[in-house]
C-alpha cells in the first residue's frame, strides 16, 4: 500500500472513532446531563425511602417506623431572617444557632444538611406554617425506628446521624441522614435502608423554583427498604432476659440443625428505645460511660472467659480420636492429678470418687479432673515434640469454631484463644515445655479464652454428632432463602462414633443422682448437659453451663455464662433448664426455681469487687 493510502486510511478511521465518542456523549450517555449539585439553577430534594421492619421467627413485629421531621439548610441560601425568632421558633440559643451554621457551611454551602433533628409533631405543625419566612431553610420528614417490644437492643442495634469520615468513605449518605450502628441495623444496613430517591427542581434567575427539570426526566422515585426475619425468639429472649436480671453475662441459644440464634442474651441491657429520638446522643453517652455495668457490651459475643468444664467435652472427644483413651480407660483419683515431682505440680479435684476407678462416663457426670488431666497428657505425649502434639490437639479443637471468628452476620465478635505449639514457644523461647507445663487446658483453664457464641456452637457440634451450621440472626429476607453460607454443614475432625459415649456421659450428669447438675433435671425432657466453674482473678469464680435437648433430636443448644455466680450448678444450670423447658413445652414445672432466678441477684458480690478494685487502685 502506498504510503498516501495508508495516510487516508488511518485519517478514516480516526475520523470514525472520533465522530462515535461524540454520539456516544451527545446521545447515549445521559451522565453529563443530569445536573450536579454545583448547579446552582437546578435544586435536589431527597425522598427518604421507609426502613425495612424487623420480625422475630415467630412473625412478631420487633421493630417498625414513626414519622420525624427535620430542619433542613442550605447555607447560601440564608439571607435576611430574623435569627432571633427562628432560634425561639427551635428553641435553641443563638451560640447554638452559630455553632450549627458554621457546621452546615464547612460541609458544604449548597447541599442540604440537617440543622435541628427530630421535631416533635407538635413542633412540626406550627413550625409548617412559619418556615416561609426563613429563606435556605425547610422540613425534611424522614421515619424513626419504633422498637416495638423491651427487648434484644443488642441483636436489634440501633440508627444514628453519619459523620463526615463515614460520608468520604461512603458518598451514598449526606449530612445528617441516618445509617445503621450495631447490631442486625448495622450488619444488614444496605438491605433495611432502601434507596432514595431524587427530585431535580429548577430554579430561575432569582432562585425561585419553577417546576420540575427537564420534567422530572432524571427523577428516580425511593424505594422501600426490605423486611428482615430474624432467628430469634423474641419470647424465649424476653424469658432469658428476666432469668439473669441483676446477673452479669451471657446465654446464647441455637437450634443445633439450622445453626439459626434463638436466643442471645446480654445483662446488663437497656430500654432500645432509649437509642431513638433527640435524646438519643444523651443516652448513648450515659451509657457509654457505665464502666461498671457496661451496658453497651454484648456479653454473649464479646466476653471472653476460660470455658471451664465444659471444655472437657473436647478433651474426651480429642482423646478418644487420637486413639489414646477408649471408653474403659479409667484412672484413679486422689483429690487431683500429681503431674510432676516439683512443689506446686499437683491438680485438685473435688469429684469425690475416693481412689475409686473412673472411667470416660464417670469421669463425664462427677466432672473429673484427674481424668481430663491424664486424657489430655497422652494426646501432646503421643507426638515425638510437644509442638507437634499441641498442634495436632489445636486443630481438633479449632474444628469445633473455638479460637475463631464465626464468620457469622453478627456485628460484633471476638476471637478467643486456643493456643498452639508457637504459642507456648514465645512463653519458653528455649522450647524445652512438656504437657505438663500446660495442664490446665485440659478442664478449660490455663490459657484458653472462649465466647459464649463458640461454645453454645460447640455444644451445638456436639449435639449434631460431629457437625454445626454458621451460627446467624436472619432467617430471612422478604421471604427468600438466606446466604448458603449458613446452610452448610462444617464438620469437626473427630469420628462421629465418638460422640455417643460422650453424650451418654452427658446425659447422666442430669440424670445420675450423683451427676453435677441433677438438681436441674426436667421431667420429660432428655437433656444433656456439663456444668463448670471458672476460676477468675477478680472475685468469685464465674458459673457456666451448657446443655442440649431432646438427647436424640436436638432442637436447642444453649451456653449460659453468669460472672461471679460461684459454680455451675448455682445459677447457669437453672438458667439453662428453664429456658429449655420454656422452648421445648411453653410452660414451667419448676416454679420456685424460677423464682429464685427472678429475684436472685449478685449485685452485692459485684459492689465488693468494685470496692475491692478501688483499694487497689489507692494502693
């Protein structure tokens, strides 16, 4: 080809991508036509979409809307007003007035930004008929959330104004609009909040508007946020709620073949609708500042604590898949476990078998130190390192969800710790750490650390033979099946041959008139469960428990965590029993039972920690 051939050839084709971009500009696309908000002849008015309601499994309402309504401003638009009314008018003072001004015209001097949230709706009717003589400002309405029952504000969360970090991350929300804080309003914020809509009003040379622009051609109309079904049950968690009034701590409860939340419990709590209306930051702050009860702490996911007996489970389970122990294996128990000739070496025990043999059954239902001390020793000794032995029991472990984070929709967690071979090789740098130097983790103390959601999933795996569910607080989304993340099976490393023995074990901590929770036995209903003491350094031990029920048709697994509540069988126990029977049958056999933990209260205990505490600080 000549070279003035190719010359027009490649003008051509120039020519044809050139004249296709400005098609594709002038005609086809419609963003640089769509006025933006530095246009000054074109006005946005923003229709906030109702937020989505929130259902308990039950089809209670849970949460719903109330109408509110805003003071809206455009700071360059402000000119000429009688400042001193209007701050009557909003019953403000005029530093307040200057303070929320500034606010606005540092965000920005054209968008709209709130200036006084949450009218009354008396405030709102007469206020209508005075806003036309306060140019730059008008009422904007915008829903509340109403929480319909006393109940959950930590499943449920609450909604508060976006700041201006959160608009440079998300450019979604403007100034003053409302966003999802914690809880399922957090974790499911996009699905509950809809998206809004926008109207384009132009405007002529005095800034008066004339109608819609380009007749409404860019408007796009709100729409309505999604309905959420919970897991919950918001009367099962209104019951657990009463049970551990005036108690610090936790319960959580699943339904072992869903990994659905029917319960999660956290005391101290709060009125949710303290969270609502102009007094909303107020509140907050109050109970923000309660560094003694911590109220906005949910113990059911955040509170670590050492397990305690029932971790005991898995040393068995680790045990019996590690082919160390079998069913008959038994040891004998002196008052503890002598692991060494050093002083100090020797592990107490309060089974109370008396030099008797015991094996996994008894050792499960009189809760045996001596037992899980020995079980757990030949699992790290069957390796030819420590490391390597502690490795191989962590990762059996870490298999029930212990030491992890779940994964699950809730929107707050913590980890815990289940330490391993590199963990304990920071505390010896020189490596020279045997099983006996760890010990303690075999009854769930020493350095373990676990959340009362790992261990009522725990005791879920436990109950389903060997697997569990991603734990989760939706059921649904306007009726349409929930992530399959949830509803699929994550299995443990142990045998599910292993797991009856281990159950039947058990069942007779109940049953057995010897077991160690016999008193919170139901009649009826097969349940089983392990109670445990933790220790704790500040103050009494805390008490614990964890149970399952029907024994072959599980339908609820709970953990229940009381802070200071001395042992198992005092408080947890009853606890777990109740709620049990409560879900299982709707009613209560045990009435004085129950009544004791209604009234029951360890706030004396907790007003003798804190003094404690103080003498200390003075010290």
């Amino acid at each position: 080809m000549k070279r003035t051939g190719l010359l027009a050839y490649l003008i051509l084709i120039i020519g044809v991508i050139y004249i296709g971009r400005l098609f594709y500009l002038q005609v086809l696309d419609n963003s640089y036509k769509i006025p933006t908000l530095n246009n000054s002849a074109v006005k946005l008015k923003y229709e906030y979409p109702e937020r989505g309601y929130v259902y308990d499994r039950n089809g209670e309402l849970l949460v719903a809307n109330q109408l509110s309504y805003d003071i809206m401003i455009i700071p360059r638009e402000v000119k000429s007003i009688d400042t001193l009314e209007l701050c009557s008018l909003l019953k403000i003072s005029k530093e307040d007035y200057i303070k929320k001004f500034n606010r606005a015209k540092r965000y920005s001097t054209r968008i709209p930004s709130t200036f006084v949230a949450q009218l009354a709706k008396n405030d709102y009717a007469y206020l209508q008929e005075k806003m036309h003589k306060f140019k730059g400002f008008y009422i904007q309405k915008r829903s509340l959330r109403e929480y319909l029952v006393n109940s959950a504000p930590n499943v449920l969360g609450y909604i508060s104004e976006v700041n201006e970090d959160l608009i440079k991350k998300n450019p979604y929300y403007q100034l003053g609009e409302l966003i999802g804080r914690s809880g399922v309003e957090s974790t499911y914020e996009e699905t509950l909040r809809g998206q809004k809509g926008v109207k384009y009003i132009q405007r002529d040379r005095f800034n008066k508007e004339i109608g819609p622009y380009k007749n409404g051609k860019y408007d796009t109309v709100a729409v309505p946020g999604n309905d959420i079904t919970l897991t919950i049950d918001s009367k099962l968690q209104q019951y657990g709620e009463a049970l551990i009034i005036n108690k610090r701590g936790g319960i959580v409860a699943i339904e072992p073949s869903t990994g659905e939340i029917l319960a999660l419990v956290s005391s101290p709590t709060y009125n949710p609708n303290l969270m609502v209306g102009r007094n909303r930051s107020k509140n907050f702050t109050k109970l923000y500042l309660d560094t003694i009860n911590k109220p906005l702490i949910d113990r059911g996911l955040q509170g670590m604590y050492p397990p305690g007996s029932p971790f005991k489970i898995i040393t068995a389970l680790t045990a019996l898949q590690e082919n160390v122990i079998n069913t008959t294996t038994s040891v004998k128990c002196i008052n503890g476990y002598r692991y060494g000739s050093r002083k100090g070496a020797f592990m107490k025990c309060h089974c109370g078998t008396h030099g008797s043999p015991v094996s996994l059954n008894k050792a499960i239902y009189r809760s045996c130190n001596s037992y899980f001390a020995n079980a757990y020793r030949k699992v790290i000794e069957k390796y030819p390192t420590s490391e390597e032995g502690m490795n191989t029991w962590n990762k059996h472990v870490e298999s029930f969800g212990l030491g992890n984070y779940l994964n699950n929709d809730l929107s707050v967690g913590r980890k815990g710790l289940i330490p391993d071979g590199d963990f304990y090789n920071r505390y010896y740098p020189s490596g020279r750490w045997t099983a006996t130097y760890t010990i303690s983790n075999s009854i769930g103390q020493g350095e373990i650390l676990t959340t009362p959601i790992q261990l009522a999933n725990m005791t879920a795996a436990v109950a389903n033979r060997g697997y569990y569910f991603t734990p989760h607080i939706v059921k649904k989304i306007n009726n349409e099946k929930i992530n399959q993340q949830y509803t699929t099976p994550k299995y443990t490393s142990i045998d599910k041959k292993h797991f009856e023995p281990v159950i039947e074990g058990l069942f007779q901590v109940l049953e057995n008139p010897r077991g160690t929770a016999s008193w919170s036995r139901v009649k009826g209903i097969e349940i089983c469960g392990k109670t445990g003491t933790a220790e704790n350094p500040h103050g009494q031990d805390h008490s614990i428990f964890i149970a399952f029920a029907p024994k072959d048709n599980p339908k609820i697994a709970i953990a229940v965590f009381v802070e200071n509540g001395y042992w198992g069988s005092r408080w947890a126990g009853p606890i777990s029993s109740l709620m049990i029977e409560k879900y299982l049958t709707g009613k209560i056999t045990k009435t004085w039972e129950e009544q004791r933990m209604f009234n029951g209260s360890l706030q004396e205990e907790y007003e003798k920690q804190l003094q404690e505490e103080l003498i200390e600080v003075e010290k």
